[in-house]
C-alpha cells in the first residue's frame, strides 16, 4: 500500500490532469486509483463527479457510498458534510449518516409562485431551511474572491466598478455532494435540466457593495456575447436565494418594471431572462442593492438553454 503522502500527491496530479481537456483519462484514471487505495480527497472528489453525474449516472447512494468512504479515511470535509446531510452533529458512523440522507426530501422542493407575468418572475418560499442556509453560508469561509462581470468585447471575466461584491463558484472541483443536491432541487422546483446549469455560486455582499443594473442573458449583437452563445448557449433563467436577512437594505430591484424583493433566509427569487420567443427581456434589468447595515449571503444558480460542458 502506497503511503499517505503518495497517495495525496496523486490525488493532487489527477485533479491538475483533470482540468485540461487532453488529460482529463488520463486524470480519471489516477483520481480512481487513488480512491481505490483509499486517499480521503479522491474519494470526496469521486462523490462529487458522481453527484454531479459525471460518473455512475448521477447515482445518489453510490455519491454518499463515496462520501461515506471519505469520512472513514479520515477526510475532515466529508464528516462535516455527512453529518449536515444527515442531521446530525456529533455523528461518527459514517455510513449509518449516510443511509439517513432524506434525498427524497431534498428532491421534492415547493413550487413557485409567480408574481409577475411579464417578465415572468416567481418566488419559491422555503426552498432551503435555516440549517441549510447556515451550511451553504459556511462553505464560501476563506474562499470568497472579487466578484467579476462579463466582459462584453472578449468574453472573459473582468473587475469592474459596477459590481464590487465577492462570490465563490461552485464548479466541479470545488463542488459538494450538497450543493449537487440543491442544484437537484432547483431543477425540482424549476423543470429545468440540471445539465443547462452553470456553477452554482455563493455571494457575498459587505455593507455599502453592490451590482449595479444589468442583465443576466447574452445580447447576440455583442461580439463577446456572440461567441459566448454559440459555444454554451443563451442564460435563459436565474434562480437567487437568500441565505440570510440579518442586514437592512440588499433588495434586488427591477427598475424597469417597478418591482422589488427580498427574501427571508431560504426563499429564493426565480426569473426568466427572455420571452417566450427565447428572445432577450430587456425589461428583467435588475440590481443587487447594498446593504445599508449587517452583510447579506445568497446563492446564485444561472441557467442555460442547452448542457454545459462538465
């Protein structure tokens, strides 16, 4: 048996063959060999590609088979997720935590409730609880980084003054077995394939930061958008929700259309960024306003009109 240094520096090799295109067998095949072997962060990686449904079909018993094999080798994220997964905060039989997961639960959301028709915007009430929001607000500690926007002529993301919050993506090597199941559960909620998703992302407004009116879909008649379209498609729908209300101020505002919102810890806003021609809405303009006092937390799930590449 290898040791546990070997095994983590494998791990480590894997996860950079993995990020590019040209290695990403050859990185699969580490990542599962270092799993097999029994390395903590591959088998929390591999619950992930298998939560997220790059492997085994999406297959959530075999995810929490992976986390629970992780937490057993000793990997501190994976106890700490088993036991917010299964309700349980002083846990140690892992695969006892595991087989308590309510996936079920987490499957079956609340419906919208639609509360303007054009542009078509809902509002899914509870969809989170406060020990979820809690959880999901933990996961950005120590990572949370400049919040950019979409650079119009290169299709790159830049600083801007615009927008001055932080944020943390979610993408598939920072992702959790849990936020696979929240983004399982907007698609629940929404009807929308979870293969059109993009990360989902945590962000994090500070007193006085703000994103200031934009709009979240694609215009075709800017070049940078333009090749943006045609490599992943049109951002047709957003879904906010919010992780916490211990702030003033923050609502996101459509200004265009007179309407404003701010949600309770769970709530989450939902909105269509084009007709139902699948054309651009310029009326879904909208702003993330700044809190006044305390910070504000939400989570951000864009979606687009076709899968996006793992």
């Amino acid at each position: 048996m290898r040791s546990g240094d070997d095994l983590s520096a494998q791990t480590a090799l894997a996860l950079r063959l993995l990020r590019e295109a040209s290695s990403r067998a050859e990185g699969l095949a580490l990542l599962k060999d270092a799993a097999d072997k029994g390395d903590g962060e591959a088998l929390a990686v591999m619950a992930v590609f298998v939560a997220g449904g790059v492997l085994e079909g999406g297959d959530w018993g075999v995810a929490l088979g992976y986390l629970a094999d992780a937490a057993d080798a000793g990997w501190a994220d994976a106890r700490d997720e088993l036991r917010f997964l299964a309700d349980d905060g002083a846990g140690v039989d892992w695969r006892a935590l595991a087989a308590r997961v309510a996936i079920e639960h987490w499957l079956t959301p609340p419906r919208p409730r639609i509360v303007c028709e054009a542009p078509r915007i809902g509002v899914i009430e509870g969809l989170l609880w406060p020990g979820a929001c809690t959880w999901f607000m933990s996961l950005g500690a120590g990572w949370l980084k400049p919040a950019a926007v979409y650079d119009a002529a290169e299709a790159i993301p830049r600083r801007a003054h615009e927008r001055t919050n932080s944020d943390f993506p979610f993408d598939l090597f920072r992702a959790r077995v849990s936020t696979c199941l929240l983004q399982a559960r907007i698609e629940a909620a929404l009807g929308a394939p979870v293969e059109t998703f993009e990360a989902l992302t945590l962000m994090h407004y500070a007193r006085g930061e703000e994103f200031t009116p934009h709009h979240d879909f694609l215009d075709p008649a800017i070049p940078g958008h333009a090749a943006d379209l045609r490599h992943r498609g049109q951002r047709v729908m957003t879904a906010l929700v919010w992780l916490n209300d211990d702030f003033e101020g923050g609502e996101t505002a459509f200004p265009l259309i007179d309407f404003s919102f701010r949600g309770r810890p769970g709530d989450a806003l939902v909105f269509a960024n084009v007709g139902p021609d699948g054309a651009p809405d310029s009326r879904t303009l909208h702003a993330g306003g700044p809190p006044t006092q305390g910070e504000k937390w939400i989570l951000s799930q864009w979606i687009r009109d076709r899968p996006q590449q793992w």
